[in-house]
C-alpha cells in the first residue's frame, strides 16, 4: 500500500475522531503519534490533509450540504461524512493530485471503512463536486489512458506537500 492511501486511511481515522469527540488536530495527532507500528511518512501525509480539511471545515461542509441533496451533514454516517470531507478538501485544495485519484481513493477507503452501499452516495458527492472544482481537468476517458492509479503508477512517489522534519 502506498504512503498516500495509508495515509489517507489515517486522516479518515483522525478526522472521525475529531468528529465524534470534539478533539483538536494537534490531541488526535499526538495520540496516533504514539502508535507504535505507524507508518510515518503517511502520518505526515495525513496530517497535512487533517489540518487542511480543519482549516477548511466551514467551506468543504458549505460545498457538502449543496452537493448532498435531501442529507444533513449531521445525518450521515460518520465514516462518509468525514471521508467526504477529506475527498473534498482534495478536490478543492490539493491540485497536484488528479480528480480520478481522488475519487478512486475515497471509494477504496469507503469500500474498506464503510459499505459497498455508501460508494454510490460517495461517488455521486465527488463527482459532482468535481464539476466545479476541477471543471477543466479532463478525467480518463477524454484524456484516452488510464489514471496513474490504474495505470500502475504509484501516487506515493511525487506526494504533494514536503515532509516535515519531525511531528
């Protein structure tokens, strides 16, 4: 597994922390600092997303009531809630990363974390805030290859944010 999806699935897992305990970044961090077969590259990675989806809170959950008709945030199953978050902040913030990847990542981790059911309601989410988010960024089919996730390129090798020197 590489350094982006395992630390994709460590900030979903802080993030629903977070959610359901009203702890701050940096207590959640500290605590799954401490696990001791953590991969660290990927706690940095999801860091970086945790303390992005945090500092972008008001705004992905402003972009998920519009895109979630007939849901209230509140509603959602944890899991999905808090994965959407993070497919949204994505989407909106880190554009070095592809809109297929994204939304192939947030289905995987849904598929491991949730149900099969819930990748439909997550795929309908991202895909249309896709279109607003990245209206210019052709997906697979109009480009005639593969995402490089499919394409059996590793996302983890070019990570978008420098790793910091400690945590």
């Amino acid at each position: 597994m590489g350094v982006r999806r395992r630390g994709r699935e460590y900030a979903l897992q802080m993030l629903y922390a977070m959610d359901l305990t009203g702890y701050q970044p940096d207590q959640v961090f500290a605590g799954y600092y401490a696990l001791q077969d953590l991969n660290r590259d990927a706690f940095y990675y999801a860091r970086r997303l945790v303390d992005g989806v945090h500092s972008h809170l008001e705004e992905i959950d402003t972009a998920l009531s519009r895109y979630a008709e007939h849901w209230k945030i509140h509603r959602m199953a944890a899991v999905d809630r808090n994965l959407l978050r993070l497919g949204l902040y994505e989407l909106m913030h880190v554009r070095e990363i592809p809109f297929p990847i994204i939304i192939n990542e947030a289905l995987e981790i849904g598929k491991e974390f949730s149900d099969l059911e819930s990748t439909h309601f997550l795929n309908g989410i991202l895909d249309a805030a896709r279109k607003e988010f990245r209206p210019d960024e052709s997906g697979s089919k109009s480009r005639g290859s593969k995402p490089p996730s499919e394409a059996g390129l590793d996302e983890s090798e070019n990570p978008p944010f420098p790793e910091p020197s400690g945590p």
